[in-house]
C-alpha cells in the first residue's frame, strides 16, 4: 500500500512538473536552455521537505538524460548543467553542487559534496590574458553505483563502484573499484574488497573443527 501511493505522488509531481521542462525545452529550440536549466535549478533547491524532494525528482527526471525519478536530492543542492545523469537510488545531500557526471544505481552522497566537470574546466598557461578568457574542458565525471561519498568531499576524476570517499577529501585522480580513498589530495586507504575476504577467511577458520 505505501509502496503504491509513493508511486501515485510521484506521477502527480511528473504531471505538476511537466510544464517546466516543457518551458526548457521552448528555450532549448533558441539556444539558451543551459542558463534557463540552471535558474531553474537555483529555484527548485530553495523548495524545503517532502514537497522539495518530489519536485526535484520530477524535474530532473524531465530534463536530464536517463535520469530516475527515484532519486531524493536534498535541499539547496543545485545541478550546473543539463548533460547530468542520475540512476535509480541515487541520494545527495543538502547543499551540493554536482556538476556534469552520471551517477550510477543506490549511490549516497553527504552533504555539501562538489563534483566539477573534470580538472580542466580552466586552462591558465597563458599568463598574458586573464583565465576567464583561456576557456577549458568540460568532462562528465563518471561515479559508480554503490558508492558512498562523506560529507564535503570534492571529486574531480571518476570513481569506480562500490567505492568510499571519505568526508572532506579532494579527488583528483581515478578511484578503482571497492577502495577507499581519504585525504587531500584524496590516497588509497583500503580496499573493501579484501577486507571483505580476510573477513570471510576468518569466519571459515572460526568455524572449522579442531
């Protein structure tokens, strides 16, 4: 019953925000889609609670390509840009600022998490002309599903699944599957994978008979 009534709010709110995208994708056929996208944005972080959550869900969903409407992005948390894909699980915390990237299925986010569209968004070899005129690379980050990323955590590289970032580190580089990674700029810690199998290995020698 409560799993049926969730999926009736949510048709409501895809039917509620429907206009929106429909609003967006006017403004797409003239080529201003990106600023209108991100006021949007701006606007709909601002929205508080339940109601927050299910408008955001509901318009992302509409918007961007692939993404969930079973996702759940808390409050003062503003998407940059339009090409950002979120699976099915997905949660981000408040006041994140999630950049162009895909994130994979039942993946968790802190709060305040920043991902940036790669670490080429500005070139500055040239030191003759200011840095906001050189231009650079978008890149869309790729996070894994499964991932759990701690609260203040700044990624700039891909992330493989099943992977943990711990709170207020700076990634700068690809993170493998199953590691986690801490520190600025964010290093290898451990691996979950082989924590898991000495754990296993352990249980089976506790178990045999002697």
């Amino acid at each position: 019953m409560k799993a049926a009534l969730k999926t009736a709010v949510k048709k409501v709110f895809l039917l509620l925000l429907l206009p929106l995208y429909l609003l967006l994708q006017l403004f797409t056929l003239f080529g201003q889609s990106d600023s209108l996208f991100q006021s949007l944005s701006q606007w709909l972080s601002l929205i508080p609670g339940k109601l927050g959550i299910y408008c955001r869900a509901a318009f992302y969903h509409w918007a961007c390509p692939q993404t969930s409407d079973d996702i759940c992005i808390g409050f003062l948390t503003v998407l940059s840009h339009r090409n950002t894909t979120l699976k099915r699980g997905v949660y981000i915390g408040p006041q994140s600022n999630i950049g162009m990237c895909t994130i994979e299925e039942d993946t968790l986010l802190g709060s305040g998490v920043h991902i940036l569209s790669g670490n080429k968004q500005h070139l500055f070899d040239d030191t003759q002309q200011p840095i906001q005129q050189q231009g650079g690379t978008y890149t869309k980050i790729l996070i894994g599903r499964d991932c759990w990323l701690g609260n203040g955590a700044l990624v700039m590289a891909d992330i493989d699944q099943q992977a943990i970032i711990a709170a207020g580190s700076v990634v700068i580089r690809p993170v493998e599957a199953g590691a986690v990674y801490g520190g600025n700029p964010a290093r290898f810690i451990q691996s979950r994978f082989s924590k898991q199998s000495n754990h296993n290995q352990s249980s089976r020698q506790t178990v045999e008979p002697t």
